[in-house]
C-alpha cells in the first residue's frame, strides 16, 4: 500500500507542476486542459531530464529529476505571470470547476487503484517482450548519463525509442519504489493515464456539443456521455471474445467458425462454461486477421491486431503502450488548435507569388524575387507561430508533444503530426464551402505542418543521431487484403456507429449535397491505392534495391510453389484473382472515407462556429483512421519480418484510438439530437438499442479475458515482478539481490546468451548490469543492418569463455571484452554442460566472489 501510495503522490506532484502551464496552453478546451496536464507534466519533466543530461549539464539521478521539476515549475509561473493568464484567474477557475477537478482526480485514482489490484495477481515480469521492457528500465536506472546502457549489448547504447522508459525510471526513482514493483505500478498508471487522457478528449468534444459557442462553459454537464471517451478507448474489447464465449459455451456452428477463419478459434472442444479454459484463448483477440497465400495457406507470422485493452491486459510495457497518454495529449491538443480563435494568421494576406512583372535584367529579377519569396514565407511562418495558442511558447510546446511522440514510438510521429496539421487547416478554412479539390489555406497548412516537424525533430536530434531503424522501404500489399468479416471482428462496433453518425450528419447537412461531393470523392479514393500499386509494380524491377528484393522472394520456395514457371502476365492476373476475391474491406474504406470528405467539405466553418469546428476535428480523427486502416490493404513497411505484420499492428493501434474517440463524440451526438420527424425519433432510439447491444458484445472480452488473465483473482497478491523469481529460481534470485547490493555502476557481467523470448539472460534484465550478448532477435531489430559489425565475435568469444578458455586464456578474453564478472548458474550449467571439472577453470583463473547452492559469481582479477 505505501509504494502504492508513493508512486500515485509522484505523479500527482508532476501533474500539479505542469498544471499551470497547460491551463495557459489550453485556453480554448472546456476543462483547460486538466486531464491532460499530468501526461504533459510527465512528458516535461522527462524530456528536461533526459536533454540537460545528454549535453552533460545534469546527471541521470534523483537531484537532476528534482532540478527538472523545478524547471518545469519555473515554466509554468512565467506562464501565469499577467492578465487574464494570472494565479488569481487560475485559483478563480479552480474554484468555480472544484467538481470537474474532483471528478478527473476520482477517475484517475479509481483507474490507477483497480488496475494495480488486477496486476497483483498477475506480477510476473516473464514472458512476451516483458523481459526487454526490464532490461531497458534497469538499463537506464544503472546509467549515470543519456543515450542510456544497453543491458543486452555492453559497449552500446540503446537503439530503440526509449523515452517511455525514461519516465518510468523517473516515477521510479521519485516514488523511491523497487524496479520489479515500479513496472507493475507503471502499467497501472499508464492505464489510469489513458483512461483520463481519452476523458479529458471526450469532455471536451461534448461539452462543445452541449454548450455551443461559450468558450468557458459553467457547467460538468455531459460526463456520462463523456466516460464514453475512456470506456470505448482502454476497456472495450473487439468482438472476437464474442465468439470465443459462444465456443466455449458449445452454442457457436463450426460453420460459423470457420468462415471467421480465426487461427485455432474452434480447436479445442467447448467446456461448457462461459469463460473459456484453453490456455492464452484470449490472446487469439490480437490476430483476428488470418492472411492466406495464393494456395489458401495461412503464412507464417499474421498481422497483429492488437488494442489497448489487450496491451494492458498482457501487461507489457511497449512503446506503443508507453506512448498512448501523450497520443491523447497531441489530440487533444489539435482539439485546442481547432478551438483557437485566429489572431491575425492569414488575415489580409496573399500567399507568396512571383507574378509580379519583371522591373529589371534577369539575374536583378531572380534575385529580387528570391528575396521577396523568402521575406513572403518568413512573414507567413511568422504569423503562423504569432497565431498558436500561447504563441511562440506554445508552438515549441506543440513541438515538443508531437516530438516526443517520435521518440516515444516513432511511428505515432507522422500520424498526429498530420492530424493537428489538418486541424490548423480546419481552423485556417475560410467562410464558405471549400473549394472542391484544393483547400484555399494549402500553403500555410504545409508550412505549419513542416515547421511543427522539423522543429518536433530537432528537439529530440540526440535521439535521433543514434537511433537505427528495421524498416527500410515502402512495398506493396499484394495479395493480403483483410477480408471484411475479420476487419469487422476488430472493428465492427466503431464502423456502426460511425456510419450511424455519418447518417445523421448527413441529414442534417442535406443527403443530396452531401451525396454528390463524396461521389466526387469516391473515384479518389478507389483510384490512388490502386495507382501507387502500380508506380510500386513498375519501380520494384528497375531499381537495384528492387530487383534484389523481387529476387529474394522469387527465391522463396513457397513463392516458387505458387508462381514458379508463371509469366509476368500470369503473375499479374494470380494478384488481380485475389484482390478481387476478397474486395469487401478496400470498398467499404474507399466509400467511408469519400463519405467523410464529403462531409467535411461541406462543412462551413466561421471564426466563432464551435460546433462545426468540433464536427471538422471529428471527421479528421475519423478520416484519419479509415486512412491509416485503408493504407495497410495496399502497402507496407519493409521491416526485418518481411510481411505486413507491423504496419498493421502500429496502423490499427492508433485508428481504434481514433474511432473510439470518434465514436465516443458520435454517441454523445446522436443523443443531443432533435427532431420533429416521428420516424427519426423511432430510428433515433433503434440505433441506441444496436449500440448498446455493440458496446455490450465488446465488454464480453473485457470481463471474460480479464477474469481468465487474473486467474480468477485467486492466490497471493503482489505487485512486485519478480516474485515469481523467488518461488522457481530462488538461488538466482538471490544472486540478483547480491548484485544489486554490492556492485556499483555498470560493469559487464557475462552470462549465457538465448533467443529471444527465452529464460536467458535474466540477470541482465533483472540488475540492469550489461552483458555481452543478449536476445540476439531483439538486437537484430534494433540494429538492423549494423547488427553484423556490433556483434562480430560475441557469439564466439562467449562460447569459448564457457566451454574451454582458462588461465591466461580466458582472462585476456575477459579483457577483450571488459567482463568484469562471470555468471555461473543453472541455465548456464545446463547450455554449456560445465561439470564440476570445468568449473574448476574459473576456481583456478578467476576470484570467486558469490556462491550458493546452484551459483557461483566470479570476478576477473586485476585491471
């Protein structure tokens, strides 16, 4: 209960820090941005850590997080310095809002408490990628400056987008909580974070709905419909536990089953219970999407389909889970964006032209209008920035959230850089309807989105300047679209009621209006995908890199069996077959998506029309969503896995964000909605009955998963990871403890080596203290084509330092690689088959430092 405590008061002092200065930032939201401020506080005081500490003026230890906090404090005093931004206006607003304020401290508190009781009784920090997240926690917490240690490759830094894991490290060492307790501690508070961040969003989209043009409104009105908000983003399932259920239960058809076609959904015989008993049933929920080759054959590795409520169910702390709270901060703070009145940004001003009649000899003309085109564009960015909430100050700070999120999980970067992007276009949109093919304000739009880029880039350049990706190209989707039952089972409760939405939007607006600018859409977006296959097609055999990649697939004996003899023609044609077998979920994205654009073109946003601002904001979250999911039907990243499977995984992650939120708005919309029509009234109260009946489909995998993840909230409830470690492994455990105790800094402590999602390399992931060689699968993702030069020898020198190396041998191998201790323990015994008379090479080199009954420590003698 006290690290409990500890660790909640840590991040509550870190939310009040920042409040101030996201109550400035955030003028124009209904709660000024309360439930964000703690995701914002902790992103602060994070980056001034981690940025004053890898130029060297700050270390990496409890007085630089102090002084960072100070920092921060400092930030937000300027901010309230004067005016309507003054401590009293603060108090004033505290004071009128004390229940809205009351009511987020409620739900976080609930969030965090629930959570961290459902993780006691399932600690465990093993298996999955758990192991890599310790490792990397421990790693920073061992490391005196940034880029931080990597426990799995001594010598290196992490190469990885570790800031989430610096902010775990800093609740850590200000809570003053054990690491094995801090990872559990974390996820609960991450889940609380989000679950406050999607309110905050939520709130603040209603409560524009409820109180139409009044900026400040008097009133906490709407919060059930805005509980929607976290509801629909972190606790709901997919439909596939549905299913799983009905199985379990015996009441599903196997014909049923198999047109789903969900990897070994149906292969075990039904229980007769409503919860299903089959070992890791629910993490079938995670790849409900099952792509078959030319033959029918299901491939190798699937796309993952992962949500949040799955992550946090597993439990892991990866940087797509790390990085949602600060998702919720960059859309809530385009939400801010669109809300903002403008302040001179484009007022009366002309993009830059060089129409302008010639005054003189060429080389005066050119020179005169390079200088007029470059005063033009500094004048526009310059009113752009002047025209930013918070101006100067807050466009670094948009930066910087927006930033962050690269650094958080460099694939979020992109996408809500375009959202808020879009979002100052909706702002910038002039009175009237769009024109139909070019939004009048495209050039500021593209300048405001470049300047927020490259400045959200150089913010975190240290980052970059070590970081090395997997991902190498763009490629195109093939033969893998997502059949529409599958993409239904992930999606299907968002798409209704964004369709329920789109409806009654549409009649609002006028369904003949609205009906011929989305069929002006449609050939778009039905013709690009299939263009960029095409450009794809032609460029891939022309290009060096692409002949080589055509020849390794075409290499491929599976590829071979399929293909193999077949023309180019014929090839084409074995790719149009299967396109068109399965065309469902590319039309009904291409239809949703020109629907969407439809809309919002239509929209006729005014300087103080709040509500069509909020209706614009939604449509982009939605819009964007249907693009990020239409993307991956057509291409992909080319990674270290070769498939579609990541792009799906990262593409699908942030569009449920975006439809939850969507939906959550929509919902609350079609409530607020009147009208004298007695048919639409009847049609009004049939869809809530469908999205009730949708809502509850998706809290089955909810209660079910949860309860079989818990196993049944039965046993010994800890929150500390390594528990477990103590019960099966208790002589390393005990080792653990001694080296945590008694070895200071972060010398290389070898022990052997394993695959990766193995039990090896424990010690390093447990301590933080580096090893040689760790998950050499992890460590080839990371390092991508350098993996060869950083690891050239490792493998070898640790084979031979176990199995033979003694006497002056094995201590200048040791030197070689500075190994400074040597791991003897079980696993090692049992890989390298060190019999008493082999050990008794390190007795004889080596200064024995720890033993217990199955482990023995060794310390290199001398420098």
């Amino acid at each position: 209960m006290g690290e409990l405590l500890r660790w909640w008061i840590a991040i509550e002092v870190i939310g009040l820090v920042a409040w101030p200065l996201g109550w400035r930032l955030c003028g124009n939201l209904a709660d000024r941005g309360y439930g964000l401020s703690k995701a914002l506080g902790l992103l602060l005081v994070s980056y001034v850590l981690w940025v004053t500490s890898s130029f060297g003026f700050l270390g990496n230890d409890l007085g630089s997080i102090l002084a960072s906090l100070l920092a921060v404090a400092a930030c937000s005093a300027w901010a309230l310095r004067r005016g309507d931004s003054s401590w009293a206006a603060l108090r004033d607003w505290m004071r009128q809002y004390r229940r809205l304020i009351f009511f987020n401290e409620g739900l976080f508190l609930i969030a965090f408490v629930a959570w961290a009781i459902f993780r006691a009784y399932d600690p465990a920090i093993a298996g999955t990628e758990k192991p890599m997240e310790f490792a990397f926690l421990n790693g920073i917490l061992r490391s005196d400056r940034f880029p931080p240690l990597d426990p799995w490759l001594a010598g290196y830094a992490i190469s990885y987008y570790y800031f989430g894991y610096v902010m775990l490290a800093v609740l850590v060492r200000l809570s003053g909580v054990a690491s094995a307790v801090g990872f559990n501690l974390g996820v609960a508070s991450w889940f609380a974070l989000t679950a406050l961040g999607a309110f905050s969003v939520s709130y603040n989209l209603i409560h524009g709905i409820r109180r139409e043009g009044e900026r400040k409104p008097r009133s906490i009105r709407g919060l059930a419909f805005a509980l929607l908000g976290p509801l629909f983003v972190a606790v709901l399932g997919n439909l596939e536990g549905v299913f799983e259920v009905l199985h379990a239960r015996g009441l599903a058809p196997e014909a049923l089953l198999r047109w789903l076609d969900v990897k070994d959904l149906g292969t075990t015989p039904p229980s007769g219970q409503w919860i299903p008993t089959d070992n890791w049933w629910w993490w079938r929920a995670s790849r409900v999407i099952q792509d078959r080759d030319l033959l029918g054959r299901s491939i190798g590795v699937q796309p993952i389909d992962e949500f949040p409520f799955f992550s946090f169910l597993l439990g892991d702390m990866h940087p797509h889970v790390l990085a949602l709270p600060f998702v919720l901060l960059a859309i809530g703070l385009g939400l801010n964006l669109v809300l903002h009145a403008r302040q001179g940004v484009m007022a009366g001003s002309q993009p830059p032209t060089l129409s302008d009649p010639p005054s003189a000899v060429s080389g005066r003309y050119f020179t005169s209008h390079v200088s007029q085109l470059a005063d033009d564009v500094l004048h526009t960015a310059w009113n752009v920035v002047d025209g930013w909430p918070m101006r100067v100050p807050g466009f670094a700070l948009y930066a910087l959230a927006l930033g962050g999120l690269g650094f958080l999980n460099t694939w979020d970067f992109p996408i809500y850089l375009f959202l808020v992007t879009a979002a100052f276009a909706v702002r910038e949109m002039d009175n009237g309807q769009w024109a139909p093919w070019i939004v009048r304000p495209l050039p500021t739009t593209i300048l405001a989105g470049g300047l927020l880029g490259v400045l959200g880039f150089l913010l975190y350049l240290p980052f970059y300047l070590g970081f090395s990706s997997q991902a190498s190209g763009v490629l195109p989707n093939l033969i893998f679209p997502t059949r529409l039952n599958q993409f239904g089972l992930m999606f299907g409760t968002f798409l209704v009621v964004l369709c329920l939405w789109f409806t009654m939007f549409s009649a609002e607006m006028g369904w003949q209006p609205v009906l011929r600018r989305s069929l002006r859409w449609l050939p778009w977006t039905l013709a690009a995908p299939i263009a960029v296959m095409g450009m794809a097609a032609l460029l891939l055999p022309i290009t060096p890199a692409g002949q080589a990649f055509l020849r390794g697939v075409f290499s491929l004996p599976e590829v071979q069996e399929q293909v193999g003899g077949a023309s180019v023609a014929e090839i084409l044609a074995l790719v149009a077959g299967a396109r068109l077998r399965t065309p469902g979920t590319s039309l009904l994205l291409a239809i949703g998506l020109a629907w969407a654009l439809g809309l919002i073109e239509g929209l006729r946003i005014k300087v103080e029309g709040w509500r069509a601002r909020l209706n614009g904001y939604v449509l982009l979250m939605a819009g964007t969503a249907l693009l990020l999911t239409f993307a991956v039907e057509w291409v992909y990243l080319k990674d270290t896995f070769g498939v579609r499977m990541n792009t799906v995984f990262k593409f699908y992650y942030q569009a449920w964000v975006l439809m939850a939120l969507a939906s959550a708005y929509a919902v609350a919309h079609i409530g607020q909605w009147t009208t004298e029509d007695g048919l639409w009234k009847v049609i009004r109260r049939l869809w809530f009955v469908v999205i009730a009946a949708l809502v509850g489909a998706g809290l089955v995998y909810t209660v079910a998963a949860g309860y079989s993840k818990a196993n049944g909230f039965r046993g010994e409830a800890t929150l500390d990871g390594l528990a477990y470690l103590r019960r099966f492994q208790p002589d390393d455990a005990a080792a653990i403890a001694w080296l945590q105790a008694n070895v200071q800094g972060a010398p290389v402590v070898l022990e052997a080596p394993g695959g990766s999602y193995s039990q090896f390399n424990r010690i390093s992931m447990a301590t933080g203290l580096p090893t040689l060689l760790g998950w050499d699968g992890h460590e080839l993702q990371w390092r991508g084509d350098r993996y060869g030069e950083v690891t050239a020898g490792r493998p070898e020198a640790i084979d031979r330092i176990y199995r033979s190396a003694k006497g002056e041998e094995l201590l200048e191998l040791m030197r070689r690689w500075d190994i400074e201790y040597l791991y003897v323990g079980s696993l090692e015994r049992e890989k390298y088959r060190l019999t008493p008379a082999a050990l008794s090479r390190f007795e004889q080199a080596l200064w024995k430092v720890y033993e217990n009954e199955t482990v023995r420590i060794y310390r290199r003698p001398g420098p």
